[in-house]
C-alpha cells in the first residue's frame, strides 16, 4: 500500500491488495462492503457504480504483453469518496508508479493535483492513462511502415506471421479501449455527489482524447488489413507464377515422356543399329519439345 496526502485529500494505491488490505479499508472507512468487495473481484467490464458514501470505477487499462508481443487489458479499480481518492490493480501499472512517484516528490505537482477535490485527481490519472496510449500507437505507426516496406520488398512469407502478430495487438488495443469512451460519458451524464458540475468540462475533454486514440487505431486497422490483403495477393501471384512454371515444364516434358517409353515398348528400336541413334532419337525428343513449345506459344500460354 502507497499513501500520499495534501492537506484533507488523500491517495491510496494497492498493488495485488491482500487480505489484510481490505481489512484496513474496512476498519478505517466508511466505504460499502460491495465496493470493498469488488477490488479483489475480477471485473472483465468496465463499469461505473454510485454508492451511499462512495463512487466505484473499474476500468481496463491497454498494457503490453512483451512476450506475446501483444495488448492485454490491465484492471483499475478506483474508490471516490470526499476526501480520499482509492485504486487497487494486480498489475504493475508503470503510468501510475510514475505519477504517484512524481507526487512524491515534487510539492509543486502535489499542490496542483490534490489541492482542490479527489475529482481532479481521477481526472489527472486518467489522463495521463489515456496520454500514455499514443506512444504505443506510434510504436504500432512504425511496425506497419516497416511492414509495408518488407512486402514491397519481396519478403511476404516472413510478413504473413508479423502480419498476424500486429493484427492481433492492434484488435485486443480496440478491444480494450473502446468500453471506456461509455466509464467517462457516464461520469458527465449522471449527478454524481463525489465529481463537482465544474469538473466535468475536464472529463469531456477525456473523452475527446479517447476520439482521438480510437480514431487512430480504426485508421490503423484499416492500414493493416489493407497489407495483409496485398501481402495475401502477391503470395497467391507468386504460388500461381510458380504452378504455371511447372505445369509448362511437365507439359513439355510429356511427348518425351512418351516417346520414350515407346521406344521401351518397341521389340526392335528404330535405328537400333545406327551409331547415331542416340543422338536421332535425342533430336526428335527435342523437336517434340519445341513443338509443343510452339503450340503453347501460339495459344497464348506462354
């Protein structure tokens, strides 16, 4: 458990909150059971819920699986009460370490951020949530370039599985953060007691950020679906060029196929006693190709 405080307002962060966590929020506030509750229950959708004597928040956070080189959403659970401002994840969450960090720290943030209501600090947090999405966009911004420039570059079997692994990340990025576009709009439809009316103009221009960000990614998607498309069309061009090469190659090979095994056939080969029959019978194999070379030609299969 972290704390920091500024004159009446208060900010609690847990990380991975154990049993003796919740026992501290039930023993020291007046919170709802059911929201103390809903900080060790997993929720899997983001949802905004007012209660008696506090405002309960959960929201998904878009962070990045390097393993998987993938988007996963990570769980923020918030608490708003008067005085006292509440999150709990069971991820390390780098965006808020750093900003409880730099609270710590600096009198001058902590004066900007926890000097008027816990309403401006969920709006500074949620902020710089949003904020810290647009450098992973342009992460992603980067990846497709170079993927268009791999499949232009003749390399479109080593694109087909980076392709899919940046289709997949840029999918479950949507996923996570479409939902919460309706947390914020719901904050700004409905009275709650713990979010003043003159705060609310502040979590429209969050939702003007998730415009933003869900505008790239739909841009991105497009982009992505687009290369896979043109990649998926030259692997076909080349498949098709390469069965034509070899389907040419059988087809002149069949007369001399068959020629010679007549030839196996025959009791008696023709000009079996010649000492240049190899050489006959090589050249009229040859002239089998050619006219079937010829024939090709004049259909318009070559």
């Amino acid at each position: 458990m972290k704390t920091i405080t500024h004159k009446k307002i208060t900010w609690i962060d847990f990380e991975s909150p154990e049993d003796d966590d919740i026992t501290y929020l039930q023993e020291n506030f007046n919170i709802h059971p059911l929201a103390i509750e809903e900080l060790v229950t997993p929720t899997y959708q983001p949802k905004v819920v007012q209660y008696e004597n506090c405002l309960f928040l959960s929201i998904h956070i878009p962070l990045f699986d390097v393993e998987h080189r993938t988007t996963y959403p990570g769980e923020l659970d918030i608490i708003l009460t008067s005085d006292h401002l509440i999150t709990s994840h069971s991820q390390n969450i780098y965006q808020i370490t750093k900003f409880f960090e730099s609270l710590e720290k600096s009198e001058g943030k902590r004066r900007l951020t926890l000097e008027k209501t816990p309403s401006h600090l969920l709006h500074h947090l949620l902020e710089i949530l949003l904020n810290s999405c647009f450098p992973r966009l342009n992460h992603i911004s980067e990846k497709l370039d170079f993927i268009e420039n791999q499949v232009f570059a003749e390399k479109e079997k080593e694109m087909v599985f980076e392709i899919s692994v940046l289709k997949r990340d840029i999918l479950n990025f949507r996923r996570t953060l479409k939902p919460q576009r309706s947390i914020l709009e719901s904050i700004i439809q409905k009275d709650h007691p713990f979010i003043p009316i003159e705060t609310k103009i502040y979590f429209q221009d969050l939702i003007g950020t998730n415009i933003r960000l869900w505008n790239i990614l739909e841009s991105q998607k497009e982009t992505i679906e687009a290369l896979e498309a043109t990649n998926n069309s030259l692997l076909s061009n080349k498949l098709d060029l390469t069965m034509k090469v070899l389907t040419i190659f059988s087809a002149v090979l069949l007369p001399m196929t068959v020629y010679s095994n007549m030839l196996a056939m025959s009791a008696q080969i023709p000009f079996g006693n010649n000492p240049h029959a190899f050489w006959i019978h090589f050249s009229l194999m040859l002239l089998l190709s050619l006219v079937t070379i010829a024939i090709f030609r004049t259909k318009k299969w070559l």
